[in-house]
C-alpha cells in the first residue's frame, strides 16, 4: 500500500483505495496559485508544508520513528533503491479541494510539489512489476497516467516539471483533471474563499477551511450552540504546537455571544497547566481560538482524553 502511495503520486493509492490512510494536503509554503487548481465546490480544502513539518522536534519524535520501522522503512529503500530518489524528502507540500466521498475515495484534486515529472513517470514504469503484484495497475495516455487501486481510480498529470495534479473519486477522469489544470471553476473564483484564505497563516505546517454545509459540521453546530458558516485556520507543527482558528459565525452577535459564553473554557486550559496559551475572542463576525501547547502539555491532554476516546470507541 505504502508503496503505491508514494510511487503513484503519493496520494492516489491512499485517496483511492483506503479510508485509513489520511490525504496529505499542501500548506504553509504552498503556494496561492493553487486557488487557480482547486475545484470552486470544495466542501474541504487543506494544505500541509511536508518540508516544514520534517524539521519539527514534534514531528521528529512522533512521525519520525513510525516512517523508519517496518513496512514503510522497506518500501521507501525500496522506491529509493528502484528510483534513486527518496519520496518522502521529495515532496515539498500538498493542497486538496475535496467535496466529500464516494465509497472509499476522495472526490478531491490534490496538487503535489516537489516531485520531479520525469523521475516519477519512469519510478511508475519500473516500479509497474511490483505495483501489479499489490493490485495497484495503471494505464498512460500522453501526459495522463491512471491508476487503479482496489477498484477505484486516480488520474495524474504534470502542470509544470514539479507540479502534479491529481483527480480521485468523482474527479478521476481526463476531463475533471484537464479542467482543474485550466482553472476553469476554480476557488480563487470564490470572494468569501478568498476573504478566509486571506486571513489564514499559509506558512504554518497545516492549514484547512471546512464548509458549513458539511454534514458533520452543521451536527457539531447543534452540539456547541453556534451554527457556523465555515471553520478554517491554521496547525503549526514545530517544538511546539500552536492552533489558530476561526469559526466564522451568521453574525457578529452570534460570535460575540459565543466567544463570551466559552472564554472561560480557555482560562481553564491555561489554568489546568494544559496549554502555555488560550484564548476565544470575537473579531467581527469570526470567532477566534488560539492556543499553544507544549510536547509535556500534548502528553498531558493526551493521556487524559484517551480513556474518553477508548469508552466512545466501544460504544460503537
């Protein structure tokens, strides 16, 4: 699987044939030229700066040692041995514009950066034996390359040298990738995107935007006594964690009730020693959540919010 992964745009095989394996996105350093490729009807767009997440103590102490044991361990040596490059030092960030599932895919448009166009196809075509043999098979069609995984589909191609695309669910297909190259229904299209986006930290580890209409939101709407717009902001990853972000509200009264109503549940993080800083303010109609967290503090919230997970877990 991990393989197919990588090899296969090192998104495709996960969009297409796993719910467990989670889409990489594109962020801080990703660059805002990809409003121009993401699909205008995206419920869900989120961005990961891979190359700024690697030089994080976090990241290094957590992810880190996961990569470089077992399976995953064997099959980058083996893309990097087959290859000659390593995948996982390759890609410098990844965007997504999904607008939700179909089976066991993402209806998304992934925007990869970093992988060289000519190394990838030719790792595709001498990794094609052992790709087969983990029913992972592709077909080209010029500067196209689909790839089926499980029954599911992805399509790929190349925007420039170091810029792939990548059309999965209801967007694997010549056309939907071909359209999304064009920009022809693109985010960037959208004022109240852009207006979010604009007060989003791009350079952050991980940023993301998620549509009020998604049914798990407008769920947790009911839940938190808000009903949200959106919800958007930015994770970064480094010694420490920080989160910033908003939940854009239908009024600025909404927001302001709101931020009044929980502010005291951020004094309690602060004062329970769980996080360094916490706040909810009001700005405008948005209503903002900052906090920073110490490693001692995420193994701290950690170990107390995993006998709840555990106990929900088996209610299931």
């Amino acid at each position: 699987m991990l393989r197919g992964f990588l090899l296969a745009s090192v998104v495709i095989s996960a969009a297409c044939g796993s719910k467990d394996a989670a889409p990489a996105g594109a962020g801080g350093g990703a660059d805002a030229a990809d409003l121009a490729l993401l699909p205008a009807d995206s419920m869900i767009v989120a961005g990961v700066n891979v190359k700024q997440m690697q030089t994080s103590a976090l990241y290094k102490e957590y992810v880190e040692p996961r990569i470089a044991s077992g399976d995953a361990a064997a099959q980058i040596a083996d893309i990097n041995a087959t290859c000659g490059f390593d995948p996982k030092s390759a890609i410098s960030s990844v965007s997504l514009g999904a607008k939700g599932m179909s089976g066991s895919s993402f209806d998304a448009i992934f925007i990869v950066h970093g992988l060289e166009k000519t190394k990838t196809l030719e790792c595709i075509d001498k990794m094609k034996a052992k790709l087969e043999a983990e029913g992972i098979t592709y077909t080209k069609n010029g500067d196209f390359v689909t790839v089926t995984n499980r029954g599911n589909n992805g399509v790929l191609t190349f925007v420039n040298n170091s810029t792939m695309i990548v059309g999965t669910g209801s967007y694997a297909s010549e056309s939907a990738v071909k359209g999304a190259a064009a920009g022809t229904s693109a985010l960037k299209s959208s004022p109240a995107f852009v207006d979010m986006y604009s007060k989003l930290d791009t350079s952050k580890s991980i940023w993301f935007f998620v549509n009020g209409k998604l049914s798990a939101l407008e769920q947790a709407g009911g839940f938190i006594g808000i009903k949200p717009k959106s919800v958007f902001g930015a994770i970064n990853i480094a010694d420490n964690l920080s989160i910033d972000t908003r939940i854009r509200a239908e009024s600025d009264a909404s927001a302001a009730k709101f931020a009044k109503d929980f502010a005291g549940q951020a004094d309690g993080l602060k004062q329970g020693g769980m996080a360094t800083t916490a706040s909810i303010t009001a700005e405008g109609p948005d209503v903002r959540m900052q906090v920073a967290m110490t490693p001692a503090q995420i193994k701290q919230m950690a170990a107390q919010l995993l006998p709840m997970i555990q106990m929900m877990a088996g209610g299931m």
